[in-house]
C-alpha cells in the first residue's frame, strides 16, 4: 500500500532529526561517522549517470549536516562493454574542508582493495 504525504512528511522529519543528533553527537566527541545512502533510480535513465547531491535518498540531513559527501561511480555497473574495466570514479560532492573534485581509481577485485590509477 503506498504511504500518504502526511506519513511521509513525518519519515523525512524523523530521518532529519536523527541525523542531526548523530552529526552533534559526533562533533561533540571529536569522532567520525560514516553513512552510506542510496541513490534514486532515476539516475538510470539520464544520459550521465554519475551521481548528484540531490540524488541522494533521504538527502535533507545527510547532506545537509554532513562535512564531506563522496559518490562512487563504476561505468562498467552501466556499460558491461566499456573499456573501463576495474575503474572506480570518486567523486567529492561536498566538502567543509577544501575542494571538491574527482579522482580515479582501480579496483582489484581479487583482494577488494583500490589503488590509486597512475
């Protein structure tokens, strides 16, 4: 049965404030706290699928609260055909502490290790 807007509305309210208690908590003591966040599906049928700030699901508090937002991009996951076997784009969306960009990386998948590509 699909949820109605107003239950909806007080998920995205509910997420939001445990977010920011968890951010709070974590400046409070100095300590790092990592969250992995789905993406929206509809990234698929756009022409790049690399991932956006907005495509974030539950983005209010994560993005919102968060000092750095990295994405992890993998053209082969689209395009089994691609000549970029083993490759791993990482992307800085957001970042508090410097510049945001991009950088490569192989995957070696026999140890599920990254090495930075030369």
């Amino acid at each position: 049965m699909p949820m109605s807007l107003e239950t909806s509305s007080k998920i995205g309210r509910l997420l939001g404030n445990v977010s920011y208690e968890i951010f709070r908590i974590a400046r409070d003591f100095s300590i790092p706290v990592i969250v992995l966040a789905g993406v929206s599906r509809k990234i698929g049928w756009r022409k790049d699928q690399r991932p956006r700030l907005a495509d974030i699901v539950s983005a209010d508090g994560i993005v919102w609260y968060a000092d750095t937002v990295l994405s992890i991009y993998r053209e082969e996951f689209y395009d089994p055909y691609t000549a970029k076997k083993n490759q791993i784009e990482v992307n800085i969306m957001k970042s508090f502490y410097g510049d945001v960009g991009c950088f490569n990386l192989l995957q070696d998948r026999l140890w599920g290790t990254f090495v930075e590509r030369e």
